[in-house]
C-alpha cells in the first residue's frame, strides 16, 4: 500500500477527498460531503478493527463472527477495479441496502439506524467516488499515526460544519468549551460517562483523550474501549458523525445509540450512569406524548432533558453533571421552579458560569451558562463565575470564537472554589470581581407565594454604571420571556380545551 509517509501529506490528501466530494454534483454542501466521507471512512476503520478483532479471538482459540459478511466488507469491493458505473451500482444497489438489513449485535444495529433512516449521500461520479476511495485506502488505520492525523482534519471539519451550515448547531458545541466542561467535571477511569444528545460526540470524545491519560493497565484499557462512554442522539446524521468521531479519537466500540432520549419514561429508569456531560438542545417544543414522559410536563426541551439528567445519574456520592443551558432556564418560573427545586434539595448544585453572548455564534445568540452538580444534596451555595469578553470585543461570533485562553481565569478560580469546599483552601483564593458565592435560600423568593427559584448569575460586584445589560444581553432575555408567555399560554389553551372537552361530554 502506497500510502502518505508524513502527517502533512496525509493530512494533504484528506483535504483532496474533500474538495473532489464537494465538486460532484450530489455532495456540493459541507453537510453532504462530510456526511459522504464519514460513512466512506467508518467501514475503512470497521475492515481494519475487524481484523484486529478476527486475530484476537484466533490467538484466544475462540471463533469470531465479523459484523460485515462478504462481499460487503470494505476489503472486498474497495480495493477492486470497478468501472466507474458498477462501482456506483454496486453501492447504491447492493452495499446500502445491506447495511440497511442489518441487525443483532449492537454495532450492527447501529450501523442499521444509521444507514436505514436517511438517504445517504452517494457521489453522482463513479469517478470521483473511485479518487476518494483511492484515497481512504491509502490511511492505515492500524497505525496510530494515521489515525490522529484523520482525526484532527476530522474536527476541523466538524468545526467547520457548525460554522457553515446554522442547522449544525443542533450538534456541535465549540471544543473550548467542551474542554473546561470535562476538565472541571474531571471523569475517571472506571466510571461511566453519559451524554443524552451526543451529536457529533465532542463532549464523549474529549472525556476519553482525559481519561486515557489516566490510562496504565491493560484493564483500564479495556474499560475505556468497552464500557465506558455511551451516547444518544435523536438524529441519523449527527449519529453517524459522532460515531465517526469517537471511533477516530480512538474508542473502537463507543455505546453510541440511535434514539430519541426523551422517549424513555424516566419514573422507570433501569441504566445509570456516574458522569453526564452534555449540551441538549434547546428552543424546541415537544408535544404531550414525550411530556407524558415527565413528572413536571413542559414542552421545552431543555427542562425535559434536565429532568432526565436528574434520573439518569446513580444514586451514589459523588456522581456528577456538567452541562449547558440556556440562560432562561436560570430565571424562569412555574415549571422551571419545581425542577429547580429538585435540582437544589437532591443535588449539590455547586458551581454556575455565565457564559458570554455570542459565545454559540454562529449558530445562536441564545445566551447560556454551564451548570455543574453532584451527589448528594441539598445545595448550600452556589459559586458563581462571569466570563468576560475579551478587551474590545461586544460578543463572540464566527470571526472572533471563543477560546481556550478565554477560560484561563475560570479554570484558576475554579480550583481554588474546589479545593476551599473540600476544606483544602481558604475562601478569598476563588472570589474576585468576577465570581462570587450565593448561599441557596437566595434563589427562593419568598416574596412570592410561591419560590420562582431564580438562580440567575447576577454579580453584585458590578458598578451601578456598569450593571446595565448590553442590547445583545436585553434582546436574549426579551426572547427569553417571550418563550415563557407562549409556553403559558399553550398550557392555559390545552387546559381550557379539556375543561370544553369535560363539558361537552358531561
């Protein structure tokens, strides 16, 4: 095999994939083509695992069943000399359809979910379907190398995808903040790590590269690879994405699911998990079928899925969530309230960062914070950050991303919140005129008859001048309250149709 002998000219001839899959007339969008190189590069890493796989039980004496029979294994089709429209009926007749067929083993479902609920992208060239192909057989995917090369042209892709296309924010969340997430929720090795809306699986794997180096047994080798990280995501793309993802960080057997996670009744949870790190979607509405699901019913998402969080973390000491939120969800009443509420007496809700605007750009301007809390409860105080913006800049955008440096005075005055809660350091080292601790009765506002439970980061170290929100911040919360009221008024609505419908039958 003649393949690239430098990370550069690998790196080189991937870029090439890519620009031959964006000039064919079915893959001309960066969603189409990473989504055909995907599917391309997964069954090249399946064959060469498969192999790994097949001598492993060989040397153990034992048979060995391949997820992929003939002729459908990479090896037997990829490396033929079609003419250019066989190979593209071979493809399109023959190898989707059985992938479509598949089931049984997990992997193999997975595979199944993938391919079975989309219409995959395939190159409208056989020509260009044959340079690709060229190229993916020129990685050696059982040289360690090769695969970090792929995997770091593969996030620049999907860095790429979220920056391109508005509807990829629905599954990528900017690595900066993906990394001061996993490193403050900070997952060992021997515990479970789980993500509700994994989509392309950033958070899954960067929590491994963490892990692993935490890795010095076989066993723990083991565990990474095998029963550690398990991922849901509703859609197929993202699925195969985030697989895709995961299998080039290094994890070879990722539990990555294709479902809706908000279908599962959390009053009968069987399967918990130590860790969840996640950043569910928000701004979306479910119908009653999926709030029926809920102890507290609400169409939006981000309080089901918060919910779910909650019944999804074992019940031991020490079992913890890092999650992002949108901000509403700290200030918002009614149903809002009574998970809070939960939150707060079952839970040690211990750290809350206010995030920047534009820090999602350019995908939303929906402002967010990262929330942080564990077993057991009930939360006294909360520590508080706000990130600021960099020196002249109003909010981030597609030009200006946040960046890792951008969290540096976070991960210091966090350590120091850490170790002063753990009776390790004193409480001075973690305040500044950005953070500040709130015991936990001052998000209950007794004034009202009923707590509204309002956790929202306002910093009383703020001058009166300066207290002022910016026009981005304002029109965040008036969007913010707006959702509020439409969520009123559509409960108000569904209870008004029931008390017609009681009548009418009375």
């Amino acid at each position: 095999m003649n393949r690239p002998q430098t990370r550069e000219a690998l790196a080189s001839e991937i870029w090439r994939a890519c620009n031959i899959l964006r000039r064919d007339n079915n893959c001309g969008g960066i969603m189409e083509y990473v989504q055909h190189l995907s599917w391309l590069l997964f069954l090249r890493f399946l064959d060469a695992q498969e192999e790994e796989w097949e001598a492993q039980a060989t040397i153990a004496g034992r048979p060995y069943q391949r997820i992929i029979d003939p002729p459908y294994r990479w090896r037997d089709w990829a490396a033929k000399d079609w003419p250019a429209e066989d190979l593209l009926a071979f493809v399109r007749g023959k190898l989707i359809p059985y992938l479509q067929t598949l089931g049984g083993e997990p992997l193999r479902e997975t595979i199944r979910s993938i391919f079975a609920e989309h219409n995959v992208i395939v190159c409208a060239s056989g020509y260009n379907l044959k340079d690709v192909i060229t190229i993916i057989n020129g990685i050696d995917f059982h040289s360690q190398d090769d695969i970090f090369t792929v995997s770091q042209v593969y996030e620049e892709l999907l860095r790429r995808l979220g920056n391109e296309n508005r509807m990829a924010g629905e599954f990528y969340t900017p690595r900066p903040v993906v990394r001061f997430i996993v490193e403050v929720v900070n997952p060992q090795i021997g515990e479970t790590v789980y993500d509700p809306a994994c989509g392309t699986c950033g958070f899954l794997a960067q929590a491994y590269l963490w892990m692993k180096e935490q890795e010095k047994t076989l066993e723990d080798h083991r565990t990474l690879q095998e029963r550690t990280f398990y991922g849901q995501e509703k859609k197929s793309i993202p699925a195969l994405l985030g697989l895709m993802n995961m299998v080039l960080h290094g994890v070879s057997a990722p539990q990555i699911r294709r479902r809706n996670t908000l279908e599962e009744n959390i009053r009968q949870v069987s399967e918990r998990f130590d860790v969840v790190l996640t950043n569910p979607p928000f701004g979306g509405e479910e119908g009653p079928h999926i709030q029926a699901n809920f102890p507290v019913k609400s169409s939006a998402t981000e309080l089901l899925f918060l919910q779910h969080i909650m019944r999804k973390i074992k019940p031991r000491d020490g079992a913890r969530c890092g999650m992002v939120v949108p901000e509403g969800t700290l200030f918002r009443g009614g149903a809002f309230a009574e998970v809070k509420k939960a939150l707060l007496e079952e839970f040690n809700l211990h750290t809350v960062v206010s995030l920047p605007p534009g820090t999602f750009a350019p995908y939303s301007d929906v402002k967010t914070a990262l929330i942080f809390f564990e077993r057991p409860g009930p939360t006294k105080e909360i520590w508080y950050y706000e990130l600021p913006l960099p020196e002249g800049l109003k909010k981030f955008s597609k030009g200006s991303p946040i960046q890792d440096e951008h969290f540096e005075e976070a991960r210091r005055l966090w350590k120091a919140w850490d170790a002063y809660r753990k009776g390790q350091g004193p409480l001075e080292a973690c305040l500044s005129e950005r953070s500040w601790i709130v015991p936990a009765d001052e998000g209950r506002d007794t004034a009202c008859r009923v707590p509204t439970y309002d956790l929202t980061a306002r910093n009383p170290n703020r001058q009166e001048a300066e207290a002022l929100p910016s026009p981005v911040e304002i029109v965040a919360g008036l969007l913010e309250r707006e959702r509020e009221i439409l969520s009123i008024v559509e409960e108000l609505d569904e209870l008004l149709s029931n008390n017609d419908r009681e009548e009418s039958g009375a």
